[in-house]
C-alpha cells in the first residue's frame, strides 16, 4: 500500500473548511488526484482525524467543540 506524504496529507487536512467538500474539490486544492485524496481521507482518519463522510456527498471535517465549565471543572 502506497504511503501518501505528510505534506500532501496536510494539504488535504488544511483545504477542509466548515463546509461539506467533495473529492474533486480536495484533489484540486492540493494539486493530486482523487484516489490519493481517499487514500489521505483513510490515513488521517486511522491517526485520530474525525472525518464525516456521505457517499456522493463529500467530507467535513468535525473539529471539536470548546470544553463546556462542567468539563473543565470536573
């Protein structure tokens, strides 16, 4: 299996916004083709990434809400 490069992983990470994007806009965005936007999808998904998906929909990347005071104060 092919490893795909942390800078182009970044680059993937980094053109997810607040909004849903597709594979073809992520392969745009970071100058590669559709199949290693999956394969980065996949990869930074299994390092911890939250990464909502819907088949012919596109990805969002689910970013973690602030600790609310219960949280904080135990």
């Amino acid at each position: 299996m092919a490893v795909v490069s942390q800078r182009r992983m970044m680059r993937v990470l980094n053109a997810m916004g607040e909004n849903v994007v597709t594979a073809e806009f992520l392969a745009k965005r970071a100058g590669c083709s559709e199949r290693t936007v999956y394969r980065c999808i996949s990869e930074l998904r299994a390092s911890g990434h939250k990464i909502l998906s819907g088949a012919g929909t596109g990805y969002l990347l689910r970013r973690s809400a602030p600790a609310t005071e219960a949280e904080t104060n135990g």
